[in-house]
C-alpha cells in the first residue's frame, strides 16, 4: 500500500527500501527534508501507465531510483563520518542537479 513519507525519512535510512524502488516527490521541485515523498515501484506500473496513480493523485514526479540514493547517503557518509540529514539533503540536491557526488572538501 502506498502512503506518504517525508523525505527525512528516505535519507536517513536509504537501505529500507529496495533498489528497484524510486523516489517521488512534489513536482514544484520546491524541496525540503520535510517534503511529502512516496516510494514505489515502476515494475507495478500497468502496461498503458506513465506514473503510478499514487503519485499522480498526490503531484508526485518521478525524482530518482532508490538506488541512486542509497549510493549518494554513502557517498556523503564516507566523506564525513558526523554527516547529518542536512549534509545528506545537500548530497541529494546536488546529485538530482548535476549529476555527480557532491564533495564536503
């Protein structure tokens, strides 16, 4: 069943969910670490659907694969070992945007 989450809480424990899964948050990209997110599963979706239905009912876009968020909390957790959820949302930010880890350095 799909609910919302807040973003915190995808970032602060990435490994809960599947690497198949993908994260869906608002589409005014307005984004924060309380912003509503969902996480599910393309794999679900019906041959003739763009997006699932949850997130469309709640303005949710596709952001990345769980995957991807898994390896960016990683990535900023090897750089600094007192990371904190603003150090991971700003890792996030910076991986949605360009593409690319962020470096604490």
């Amino acid at each position: 069943m799909s609910k919302l989450i807040t973003l915190k809480d995808v970032l602060g424990d990435p490994h809960n969910y599947s690497w198949a899964d993908s994260l869906f948050l608002p589409e005014n990209e307005d984004w924060n670490l309380d912003s509503p997110s969902a996480i599910l599963n393309l794999d679900d979706l019906e041959y003739d659907e763009e997006a699932p239905q949850f997130a469309i009912e709640n303005g949710l876009i596709h952001v990345l694969n769980i995957s991807d968020i898994q390896d960016v909390v990683s990535n900023a957790a090897q750089q600094r070992a007192d990371c904190n959820l603003n150090d991971l949302f700003n890792a996030f930010i910076f991986y949605y945007r360009h593409d690319a880890f962020i470096s604490f350095v």
